[in-house]
C-alpha cells in the first residue's frame, strides 16, 4: 500500500470517504476505465473490513471516478499469474471480494 492513507485520497486506485454516516468508496483510474488491479481488490477488502468497524457508518456506496463504474479487472499483468502479492496468496481475489461485500453488516450500494 502507499504510504498513510488520507481521507479522500487515492490509495491503490481506491478513494475512501465518510460523508454523514455514509463510506463512500470511488475506483479511481478513470484513465484505464476504472480497471482493477490485484492491489485496488486487496484494498477493497481492508476497506470492507474497516467499515464494518466503523460504527459511524451506516451504509456504502461504491462508484467509479469518470465514465466509468469499471470495465473488470485489468489484464495488463495477468499472463504468468499476477504482478502484485495477493491476500492469503489466493489468485481469486474477485470472489472473495464479492464474498465480503456479501458478509458486510452495513446496506452496500453500487452506483
């Protein structure tokens, strides 16, 4: 991860956000469609983790920087398996995502 993570700013193609009680959680890599990377799905999942913590928040929405919500995962390093370490060193990474936004205690909204 980079460095300390600021409120609001990106950290691994990741924005994070608290706005009245609402986790505000933006891809952001406009550039490349809001693409994911391995490091952005790792982030997701501290985040989901954090939010659950969070008492202050009471609900998440997800959303993309720019035109796009997001056009997947991004290939660019996926032949030969992938560039960035995985947490748990598990390769589905997607599916766990999914899994934790599923198990999340707070009302998720993708928009």
């Amino acid at each position: 991860m980079e460095g300390p993570a600021v409120e609001g700013a990106a950290v691994d193609g990741v924005r994070y956000e608290v706005d009245a009680s609402t986790a505000v959680v933006t891809l952001d890599r406009p550039d490349r469609r809001n693409t994911v990377t391995y490091g952005m799905l790792d982030r997701l999942l501290e985040l989901f983790d954090r939010i659950d913590a969070d008492d202050d928040v009471r609900a998440v929405i997800v959303t993309g920087a720019g035109d796009f919500f997001s056009a997947g995962t991004d290939l660019t390093h996926a032949v030969g398996g992938a560039s960035e370490p995985l947490r748990g060193g598990n390769r589905d990474v997607g599916g766990q995502l999914a899994l934790r936004i599923f198990d999340c205690t707070k009302p998720v909204i993708a928009a």
